[in-house]
C-alpha cells in the first residue's frame, strides 16, 4: 500500500515559469508542503484547478484560474484527476491524505484522512502550522 499526500494549488503565484513545487508562493501552499512532507509518502501531488493531478517536479507556467464550485464543472475536475490517478496506478485501497479544503477533495479511496476539510481558513493555517513544528 502506498501513502499519497494531496496538496491544492494557491492563487498565489511565482511569476515565472517554475517547478510545481516553486510555483505556488501562498503561506497556506508552504505549510501544507512543510507538512506533506513529513508524512513520508510515497507520492506528493498538487492538486489544481487548472493542470488537475500535478507532480512536484514538473514546470508550469504561472496562471489565473479558480476551481470553479459550480457542480457540473467540478464534477468534470474530478472526473480528470481521477483518471490521472488511475493512470498512475494509485488504488483507492492507497493510504491518501488530503491537506486541502473540501474544493479539492475527490472521492476515490477507501479511507482517506481530510484533517483540512470543511475548515475555514484561519484553522487550517493554524494547524498546519503546528503541525508542521511537530517533531
């Protein structure tokens, strides 16, 4: 079994073409990298409105779009991550962790953990913050 963390994108951009993981400049983006991180998974993802299921590594330009909350769109979105997903042979019996907001959370596995979802923004900073100070 494999341990995915999912990290989403921030509006907050570098304004030049940059790895993924450079990219995004957002304070809550830098703790939910801090704490992926120490999760020690197999697989860290960016979750993205626009390139959906982005690697760490691969190098994006910057960009200006919202995942959009209207249902239909964003059913679409998830139907494109998780064919991604799939593509990459992670299995919903994968462990997968969520440091997201309930925007990008995708159902596909079995037991996932969503330590963020349904939290407003304040807490989520907050925890990660401690969290990412944890030893």
């Amino acid at each position: 079994m494999r341990k995915i963390v999912f990290v989403s994108c921030s509006e907050m951009k570098a304004n030049k073409l940059s790895k993924a993981k450079d990219l995004y400049t957002s304070p809550l983006f830098r703790l939910s990298m801090k704490v992926a991180q120490k999760y020690k998974a197999d697989n860290i993802f960016i979750l993205s409105a626009k390139h959906h299921l982005v690697e760490m590594e691969r190098e994006l330009a910057p960009y200006d779009l919202k995942l959009e909350r209207r249902k239909a769109v964003r059913e679409i979105w998830v139907d494109e991550v998780i064919k991604q997903v799939v593509a990459k042979g992670i299995k919903p019996t994968d462990k997968a962790i969520f440091l997201t907001g309930k925007e990008y959370y995708f159902d596909y596995f079995e037991n996932p953990e969503t330590p963020l979802n349904k939290k407003r923004l304040g807490f989520r900073l907050q925890w990660l913050s401690s969290e990412s100070q944890k030893g």
